[in-house]
C-alpha cells in the first residue's frame, strides 16, 4: 500500500485528519493479517475481503465497518473498484434486522418483540452474506405465526433500511413541468447517460461494471430504472443487481441470485432453498420505492411487488399507484 498516495488523494478529497489516521491504521491492520498468507492489499483477491471481515466480527462488529468504509475509498483511490463489488456484498442493508427489531416493539410492544427474537441472534456486519438467509426464514415466519400476515407486511412496507439521498426538490420540478409519462422517459434517458459515463470511464453503477451488453439490455427497456405508466400505475423493474452475470448463466438459481440485491434473502435463492422463505419480504423493495414516491407526490402512495426473485420470476417488477389528482395532469 502506497501510504503517501492515498493520504494525499485523501487529503484532497477534504477528509477529515483523525479519518485519514483511522482509515490508514485500518488498512494497516488489513496489511498485517494479509502478511501470513504473504499478500499485501495491492495483490490480494477482493473475494477474499469476507474473510477478514468476519475476522473483525469475531471481535468487534463496528471494527468491520469502519474497514469496509476505508476500503471503499482505498479502492477508488487504487481503482481497484473489485474491492467496492464486494464490500457492498457485505455491508447492504446490514441494518435490516435491527430495524426490523426496533420497529416490532414500536408498533407492538416491548414484550411481543422479545417474544418473536428470543435465542436468535441477528447476524452482525462482517459475516459472510450467504449466512444470513437463514435468519431471516426463522425471524419472518416467527413473525406471520405471531402476529399475521397483514402485520408483517406492514412491519416491512416502510423498508427497513432506507434509501441514499434523491434530488426530491428536482424531480419535484420535472414531473410538474413534463407530466408523469415525459418525466419517466426523461428519468431512464438519464439514466443511460449515466451508465455510459460509467462504461466509459470504467467506473461503477452502484456494486457492478457497466460495458454495451449490459447498456443495450437496459435501454430497450424503459421499466428498468425509471419505469413505464399503464393507466393509473407505474410499473418499475429492478436493474438486476449483477446484470453482466444475470445475462450469461442460464441457471435459473444463479440468475436469480445475479437478479436480487438483499443480502438477507440471495444466499437461498443461489442455493436454491427458497422455498420456505416468505416472499412477503419483498415489500421492503417495495418501501424503497415508496419512499421517492411519496415525496415526490407529496402524499402516500402504495407500492407492490408483482414479480420477485422470491416468487421465482425473472425479473423484481413492482406497480405505484398514481395518486388521483396526480394522474388527472398526466400527459
């Protein structure tokens, strides 16, 4: 690791100094587990970073995350951006279940909670993400025995981890002047001029690599991304979360898992042991929409999956319903 470099790229980023010391004593660390298996972070496989992380756990959970946040600049620095696949692999939406576990005593009590976690564990940051499917069999069918099925999807419609910041005030903007249908076309425009900067400056779209393949498979297809207006609804696709490798298996449990993004569910659909995982839980995709939705029609909206991984489906379609006053100014 080239330690000067990095402080400097760093530096002019703006960061912070006890963050520039945490992220390099972090990475120190990394170099002197890596030492044993005479690697350095400059040579090792990213695949391997899982390893380390659980490592972290072992010890402290907070300890993974603060190295997987110095990784990710580590790796736009080196350009190693494997290493970003891969954190991403173990880091999204590692604050599911606790949510999951603060809204349940919320809504239902204290008491009914502790009842519906007792002897279970929710796995930490850090562990490997094919190890958390069976958490999440156990916690959601706790749930639906418990308090039913209407109450679960309640507990997982608001999502349970939230989304990045959107430019709600833009949007706002852009419905309001091109109306629902002009505004969805412009969105996926947009969105395919920011993959081919990804493509062409070898960069990112969140955890994959974006080459033409990919590109061409998501321009022909206005629902992905921004989605498509039929009568009162917005039908939305899911961009699959590895889309490269969606496209070129045809086993059907990888395609799925190339398909999915939730790290609480993926591992069972590879292994192909979904089939006692309540596909409820895709309604915490659905909150993930709503949350843009309901700001951007400034009221509540409703939102449903209609073809999931966890269904067995090909494709994570989900429908907005398009508020009345809303649809009455659609062009």
């Amino acid at each position: 690791m080239n330690e000067k470099n990095f402080q400097l790229f760093l530096e002019e980023k703006e960061t912070n100094k006890d963050t520039v010391d945490k992220f390099l004593s972090m990475l120190r660390a990394y170099e002197t587990y890596l030492v044993e298996e005479n690697l350095n972070i400059d040579i090792v496989d990213p695949k391997k970073l899982v390893e380390y992380t659980e490592y972290l756990t072992d010890q402290n959970k907070d300890r993974a995350l603060d190295f997987l946040i110095a990784i990710l600049n580590y790796a736009n620095y080196s350009k190693r951006y494997e290493f970003i696949t891969e954190a991403i692999d173990i880091f999204e939406s590692y604050n599911a279940m606790d949510n999951l576990y603060t809204r349940i005593a919320e809504v239902h009590g204290i008491k009914i909670r502790d009842e519906i976690f007792k002897d279970l564990a929710i796995p930490a940051l850090g562990v490997h993400p094919e190890k958390k499917p069976n958490f999440t069999k156990t916690i959601l069918k706790r749930i639906e025995d418990k308090l039913g099925q209407k109450a679960l999807i309640e507990l997982l419609s608001p999502c349970l981890h939230g989304r990045p910041p959107d430019d709600i005030e833009g949007d706002k903007k852009l419905l309001s002047e091109l109306g629902v249908d002009r505004f969805l076309l412009k969105k996926h425009q947009d969105l395919i001029k920011r993959l081919e900067k990804h493509r062409d400056e070898g960069t990112l779209e969140f955890a994959q690599k974006i080459d033409d393949e990919v590109i061409n498979f998501l321009k022909d297809n206005q629902m992905f991304g921004s989605g498509i207006r039929k009568d009162d609804q917005i039908y939305i696709s899911k961009i699959p979360y590895q889309t490269k490798k969606f496209l070129n298996t045809m086993d059907g449990n990888l395609k799925k898992f190339y398909l999915c993004y939730c790290p609480w569910v993926r591992g069972a659909l590879k292994e192909g042991t979904d089939d006692d995982l309540s596909n409820n839980f895709c309604h915490c995709s659905s909150g993930w929409y709503k949350l843009y939705w309901d700001q951007v029609f400034e009221q509540s909206v409703k939102v449903e999956p209609i073809r999931t991984a966890l269904n067995n489906d090909m494709e994570c379609t989900f429908t907005v319903h398009i508020p009345d006053n809303i649809i009455k100014n659609t062009s």
